[in-house]
C-alpha cells in the first residue's frame, strides 16, 4: 500500500515564529508533492508545488524535497494566526496521487 | 473564472435511505475527481473521469457507491443504500490535463450525516 504520512499534530508554534511540516512517502517513483491548505470546514487549497529535489520558495512559504530520503517538508516564516490550519501534504505519479492525513497547525499570538 | 460548484452543502439521511451529490467542475477542464474525507483524514479518491470515460475507480464501494459524468462535464455521486461509515466530505475536484499530479481546484464539498 502506497503512503503519504504525516505527523497529526497540532503542532502549535507563536505568531512570527517558523512552523515546520513534515512528510514522508513510500512510493519511490512519485514526481510530483503537493501541500494543500485546509481550513476547518472548509475545502483544501493548493499553496505550494515541487517536483525537483531542493528547496523551493514563495514567499513566506518553502518546499523542501529530498526524493533520496523520500521526505517532503513545508516552512512557514513569519507564521501568523491566519496560518492556523491543517496542512496536507500529497504525492504520487502521473496517474495516482494520494494525500496524507494532515497536520494540524495552531500559530497563537 | 468560476470554481468548482457542489450540491448540496450539507445533507443528513438516515442509513439505508438513498443520496445523491452534484458537481460542475471549471469550464474547460477535463478531469474530475470525487474524494472522500472522513474526520480527522486526508481525502481518499473514490473516482476519476476524464472528459466521461472513467480512469480510477479502484477505491469506489461499486455494491453501493456510483458515479457517472454525462456529456463530460458535470457529474453525480449516489449512495445506495447509505451507512453510517459513509458519513463524511465528499469534495468533488477539477483540473486541466489528464494528469493526478496536476493542481487540482476543489469544490466546497457536500457533508454527509448519515443516522
């Protein structure tokens, strides 16, 4: 069975502090990662792509892919309280993508 | 540009009885995707179409689950009959190519109670 895994969280963090997000896959030939953001009731919204090992950044955001140690990582700088949701990551081929649990974000003032 | 709409937003039955959710994904866009969110999960992929042939149906319960997408745009889920297992989100999704790993647009999603 193909996995994405997350850590469940919450992971609480103070606002202007850096939130770190992990994930890892057991799929070695997945390609694409995805982290979606999902506020409570409400439906996921993509924030971040990678396909390429290393880092990529947009703005306060960074994806980190490390295709070797099948992990993906997401940064969040200068997290705010609207930051405060849960984060999903997902990864998979051209022809199945499957998504984690989620992890749970909490950024107090 | 509009996004992807679902109906309805939220629906309570009883189990055994019979439900039926809407979806008209972006204009234009090829593939669609039905997902399954239990509480406290990550959105499970109950069936892909692409245009209205079906790609990925391996994880749909087909004893009580169907879908179809006529005229490859917009699509119905049904349950039939309903459990109370079946209670969830299901988010309908869009995107552009016929590609899983592409970015995909999600609809509000429907809330299914099932008592």
């Amino acid at each position: 069975q193909k996995e994405v895994e997350q850590n469940s969280g919450p992971l609480s963090v103070p606002e202007g502090a850096i939130a770190s997000l992990n994930c890892t896959y057991s799929d070695r030939g997945s390609q694409s990662f995805f982290w979606y953001r999902q506020y409570s009731g409400k439906s996921p919204e993509l924030i971040m792509s990678i396909y390429s090992n290393g880092d990529k950044e947009d703005g306060r955001f960074t994806a980190q892919l490390n295709k070797a140690s099948q992990y993906v990582s997401l940064l969040i700088r200068d997290s705010q309280p609207s930051d405060s949701a849960t984060y999903l990551c997902a990864g998979g081929r051209y022809d199945k993508l499957i998504f984690g649990t989620g992890t749970r974000l909490q950024v107090f003032p | 540009e509009a996004g992807v709409a679902q109906s309805p937003r939220y629906k309570i039955i009883e189990k055994r009885q019979s439900v039926a959710f809407w979806c008209n994904p972006i204009s234009g866009h090829a593939t669609l995707y039905w997902y399954q969110q239990i509480l406290g999960q990550g959105p499970k992929l109950l069936i892909q179409f692409q245009n209205n042939g079906v790609v990925d149906d391996s994880q749909l319960p087909k004893d009580r689950f169907s879908a179809e997408r006529l005229k490859g745009v917009d699509s119905t889920l049904k349950i039939q009959p309903a459990k109370l297992e079946d209670s969830a989100v299901y988010l309908c999704a869009s995107s552009r190519r016929d590609r899983a790993d592409e970015k995909l647009f999600f609809g509000s999603g429907t809330q299914l109670s099932v008592l």
